[in-house]
C-alpha cells in the first residue's frame, strides 16, 4: 500500500511568506528570525504592532521567545515596538523569563520595558 503524503509544517512551506499581507510576512519572518524579512515588511508597511490573531503575539513577544537579541532590538530602537500584554496577558519581560532567554537578552528587555513604563 502506497504511503499517504504528509502536510509540510508551516514553517517548513518555503511559500508561507509569499503572501501581499505584510502583516502576516512580519509575523512569519520573526518566527523564522529572519531579519531582512522582517525589515523589508516593515518597509512594505507592516504594523510593527499587529498582532497574531492565534497566539496575540506582536514580533516583539516572538523575538524574545525565540532568544532573537538582535530581531528585539532592532523591533525597540529602530521601528519603535510597542510594550504591551499579548493575548494571554504576557509582557515580553514575562516571557523572556518564561522563555529562559539568554542573560543579554533578559537585561535589555528588563531595562526597555522599564524605561517605557517608568519614564522619568
């Protein structure tokens, strides 16, 4: 007997960014920790905010769930992310401490989040 085909992941459908929404490229490319993805849809006029309509997740929880120092940051100085709960009432603080994230990664987002929500 002939062995079903088995659906391809998401994330492994080299076609899931070929998408006009660049929305949906954002979120598929901080996923992916593809940098120049992400850039280029926020250059396409992504909403650095949007949210993933799954998960509530925006690119900034995704990049410090996945250990990304460099996607946050750039996310933070450059594009000017927002610092809010996702879906589930997590800030990205909470998640980088769920997460386990890397000491670097864990101090800068500590210490953006803490200047957004006590400025001086």
């Amino acid at each position: 007997m002939a062995q079903q085909p088995q659906p391809k992941p998401r994330s492994a459908d080299n076609n899931s960014t070929d998408t006009r929404d660049p929305e949906q490229v954002l979120l598929r490319c901080a996923y992916d920790a593809d940098i120049d993805g992400v850039i280029a849809a926020l250059k396409a006029g992504a909403d650095v905010n949007t949210t993933d309509p799954v998960m509530g997740l925006t690119a900034l929880h995704i990049a410090v769930g996945t250990n990304n120092l460099a996607l946050t940051r750039i996310l933070v100085e450059d594009w000017k992310a927002e610092f809010k709960p996702d879906g589930t009432g997590r800030w990205p603080t909470s998640i980088a401490a769920h997460a386990r994230v890397d000491e670097a990664l864990c101090d800068y987002i500590v210490e953006a989040e803490e200047k957004v929500l006590y400025p001086e």
